[in-house]
C-alpha cells in the first residue's frame, strides 16, 4: 500500500501551492517545500511532506491503511514537537486516509495522556465532495476517492476532464496518477474501460471534429467508440446513427459513457430521435 502513499507525496510536492490552497484556505506569497531530518519511521518517509509558507508549515501524511509501527496520533505529537522546535512558526498537521474504512483510527484526531493533549486535522476521501478535485489538474487524480453514489459516472466526468488537459506529456501523467489511485477504490476492467488514455486521446478528437461540424467525420468515430465498447453494432443500429445530427451525435458522445450495454444505447436512441 506504500506505493498510494508515495504517489500522493509525488502530487503534493509537484503542485505544492494547490495542496497548500485547498488544506490552508489562504493564498501563500511563497512556498518551499522542506527536505528536512526529521524522519521518525524510515519506513513512512514516503508518505510524509512538509510545505512551508511564509509564516506556517504545512505537514502532510497520506495513509492507504491505518497500520503503523507508532501510533499515528504520537506520531503527529513527535513531528509537532520537533517541527516547532526547529523553524519556530506555527504548525499545521493533516492527514489524509485515502481508503475507506470504519476503524477508529480514520476517525481520530488527536493524541491524549494523562498530561498533554494534541489535535491534528484528518480528511477522509471518501466523505469528501468531488467538484473540488474534479476543477484541479493537481487535485484530479485523487478524484475517484471522493464521495460518490455512481462509481460509472464519477469516473466518467474525470475522464471527461482529463481529456480538456491541453498538454501531452501532463495529460499522460495525470491520467496515470489517477488510474492507479482508482485501484483502491474500485474494479480494475471499470478504470481501464473509463480512464483508458486511448479512449481519452479519442474523446480530444471527437470534440474537435464535432466543433467543425463534420457529421460524417463525427459518425466515423462514434460507431468506432461503440465498436470498441460493445463490440460490432448491428446493421439496423448503425443506419440510424447515420441519420443522427451533429448535435445528437455530441449528445450520443457525451452519455455513452454511462451505456452498461447495447440495450442502453436502443433506448437512447428511442428516446432522441423519431425513427
């Protein structure tokens, strides 16, 4: 599970003002993020990342599972402790449980003894709204952890804003990024038949053509999206997708998506066209 944990640490420390953005509500004049000696279990060093801004740290542990040699909570008292001692500026703790559980642990926030009492901020993805991630490139890929009721449709509007990503090579990683993060939460045929890069690629294409309104172009590659999806169209379908409009065939475009099977697309096409 450690290999979750680094990848959100890669994400923090690639887009550092956006996860300072979205975990501080303040816009920060700078950023630095800290390579400090601070480690306390070597074997979570991948998970942990301290952000500083002008006038407050921001520390981050990411958790797949809520196992750990120390507990969390001393844990974050430690690195409180130590953090505070050595930059003298306020100190900000989050932690961020990336699968759903009902252990306690996902639902504690602070650490007690007899004499000290030490509170932490948690976030639980998956209780968390997804139209923040979905309107972040930095945040998308943590997209299909959020709270969601249709798996199918969360994973099709990520894969819809993955698609608007203008840069090849940021396009590439990101949809990367998330396919893997989408391994904790759901089925792997569900990620590849959605997040795949080909269909995306594809996706960039169809709305070009079907902005220069090109009917023809636009049927070619929504019966080869189809085919690909529920295998060979019948003949009789494939007649009256020809008749379809530019307009309808964006219409066809955008919800197919959501088709589980072929019956799915003879009752959209009942539902939108007369023939």
């Amino acid at each position: 599970m450690a290999e979750y944990d680094n990848l959100c640490k890669i994400l923090a420390e690639k887009y550092p003002l956006d996860f300072t953005r979205w975990l501080l509500n303040q816009e920060p004049q700078k950023i630095e993020i800290l390579k400090t000696e601070l480690s306390i279990e070597p074997i979570r060093a991948d998970s942990v990342t301290f952000l500083q801004t002008e006038n407050r740290i921001l520390h981050l542990e990411f958790q797949t599972t809520v196992k750990s040699q120390k507990p969390i909570s001393l844990r974050m008292l430690d690195y409180y402790v130590r953090l505070t001692r050595k930059y003298q500026i306020p100190v900000t703790q989050v932690v961020i449980f990336l699968q759903e559980t009902s252990d306690a642990i996902a639902f504690t926030n602070e650490y007690v003894s007899e004499v000290t009492t030490h509170r932490y901020r948690v976030i639980r993805m998956w209780e968390q709204d997804s139209a923040l991630f979905l309107s972040n490139l930095a945040l998308l890929p943590l997209a299909p952890l959020t709270q969601t009721d249709s798996p199918q449709t969360l994973l099709s509007q990520i894969a819809q804003e993955i698609a608007k990503i203008p840069d090849i090579e940021t396009r590439q990683n990101t949809a990367a990024y998330t396919e893997i993060l989408a391994g904790l939460k759901f089925e792997q045929d569900l990620i590849l038949q959605l997040l795949r890069e080909e269909t995306m690629q594809e996706s960039v294409i169809y709305q070009h053509i079907l902005q220069k309104g090109e009917q023809k172009e636009a049927f070619k590659y929504t019966l080869r999206l189809l085919n690909r999806r529920f295998g060979k169209i019948d003949s009789l379908i494939i007649e009256r997708l020809q008749l379809l409009s530019t307009e309808q065939l964006e219409s066809l475009g955008e919800g197919f998506l959501d088709f589980s099977n072929i019956s799915d697309l003879v009752a959209w096409l009942e539902q939108n066209t007369s023939g």
